[in-house]
C-alpha cells in the first residue's frame, strides 16, 4: 500500500497516462496509415491480405518501426473497420 504522505504518482496514475500515451500512439499511427494510403491511391478490402498491407505501408517507417505484432494488429484493425461498415 501507498504511503500518502509521500510525494510521487500512484499506480492508477501511472497506468492512466501510459494507456493516453498508448491511444495518442494509436491515434497518430492510424492517421499516418490513411494518409499514406490515400496518398498512394490505395483502398483496403476486407480481402486485403497482411502481406499486400505490409507491402503498401513498406515506407512508412512509423510502421515498419512496429513491432510485428502490432504491424499485425493495424492490419487486423483496418479490416474490422471495413467489416463494421457492412
């Protein structure tokens, strides 16, 4: 347990401006993608495979600086949002 007398963040705190950080992080990734895409005169289907979305997004270092598992989520993330307009 805390010690309220002492000075510093709490834990909820703390996990609080991690998970802002984490949706600012989202936020700004995702933009950049539609951007890029629409840049590029790319649209997305529900059929667009990971690989074909790897390979149109290959110059946008804010991706290719992801992790796989969240170039992969944005992946996943992009084709939810099509399926969610049917």
């Amino acid at each position: 347990m805390m010690d309220t007398n002492q000075p510093g963040s709490s834990a909820h705190e703390i996990f609080e401006h991690f998970m802002y950080e984490v949706r600012e992080k989202h936020k700004i990734i995702k933009g950049l993608i539609k951007h890029h895409f629409k840049k590029i005169s790319f649209k997305m289907t529900e059929e667009t495979s990971r690989e074909e979305f790897r390979s149109r997004v290959e110059n946008l270092a804010e991706y290719t600086q992801l992790k796989d598992y969240l170039q992969d989520y944005f992946h996943k993330y992009f084709q939810q949002k099509i399926k969610s307009k049917k």
